[in-house]
C-alpha cells in the first residue's frame, strides 16, 4: 500500500484532544435547558436528543475506542463497520435518563482521552482500515472522531431547536 492511499489528519492533536475533551459538557449545557418533550422530540428523519446521546455514549466504547485500541495493538486490522439501524432498534434504554447518559458519555470519554493523552509519535501513526473508509493512521481516526461529535451536537441541537 502507497502512503498516498492512507488517510492522514491535518487537525493538530492537541487541538483534536480538546475537542473531543469538550463534547460532554457542550451536549450537557444543551440538555440541561431543554425540556423531557423536546429531548424526545426527532427533526423528521432524524434521531432524538436522547437517541444521538446514547448513540454518543455506547459509539465511544463500542466503535471509537474499540476502534483506537485495537489499532494499537494488532499490525494494520481490519475493522468491521458499525450498523448504526441494528443499533438503534435493540439498544440498551435501561440508563435512558439524561443525566445517566451524560455521566456514562463523561465515563466513557475520559476513558478514550487517558489513552490519546498517552499515545507516542510512533502510535499516532499507526494504521488500521475499514472497508467503507479505506486505510488511516490513528491520528486520521481522532479526526474523524471529532467530526462524528461535532455532526451529533449539531443533531442535538436541531432537535432542539438551537443554533450553534
């Protein structure tokens, strides 16, 4: 494989760090002023404020995380792609409540950053592929990372009816 077909970041680290550092309090400061009504409440076609935070929550560990530590560890794996549907219909409600799911996304996330806050030079350049994406180095996935949170704040936030 080329280094021209790996998909590299061009978002300095310490500023994907903070980005990602910042998602739980940003969605937290939106859920806080919103009413149950509308945290239930969908654009058409899209998922509610409480679907996309538990969406947040179990991605992190399930995919994102899952994803990171596995590059790490295995020589350039194949990931397999994530059926966010499948997800969606069967997912785990017992923790639904918005501030369970804040303080699991808060659990969960500084999880994931204690590992980027230790990774190498070396690491941050180490390749995983998935099949829909193509071949990334870890430092390319972050990227990715963040987008993903900022695409689901931006989800949140017209669902409810604000403007970021």
């Amino acid at each position: 494989m080329s280094d021209a077909s790996v998909l590299r970041a061009t978002t300095p680290r310490p500023e994907l760090i903070r980005a990602l550092a910042a998602t739980p309090e940003v969605l937290e400061a939106m859920l806080l002023s919103a009413s149950e009504t509308s945290i239930d409440t969908a654009v058409p076609g899209e998922w509610s404020a409480r679907i996309v935070t538990a969406h947040l929550r179990d991605d992190e560990f399930m995919v994102m995380r899952l994803r990171l530590e596995r590059t790490l560890v295995e020589d350039a794996p194949t990931l397999v792609p994530f059926d966010e549907g499948v997800w969606a219909a069967s997912r785990w409600t017992a923790r639904d409540t918005i501030g369970d799911l804040v303080a699991d996304l808060r659990m969960q996330r500084a999880a994931s950053l204690h590992i980027l806050a230790r990774l190498s030079e070396a690491e941050w350049g180490r390749l995983g592929t998935q099949p829909e994406i193509g071949t990334f180095d870890i430092h390319w996935w972050v990227e990715h990372w963040v987008e993903h949170d900022v695409n689901h704040l931006d989800q949140v936030a017209a669902s409810l009816g604000l403007t970021r």
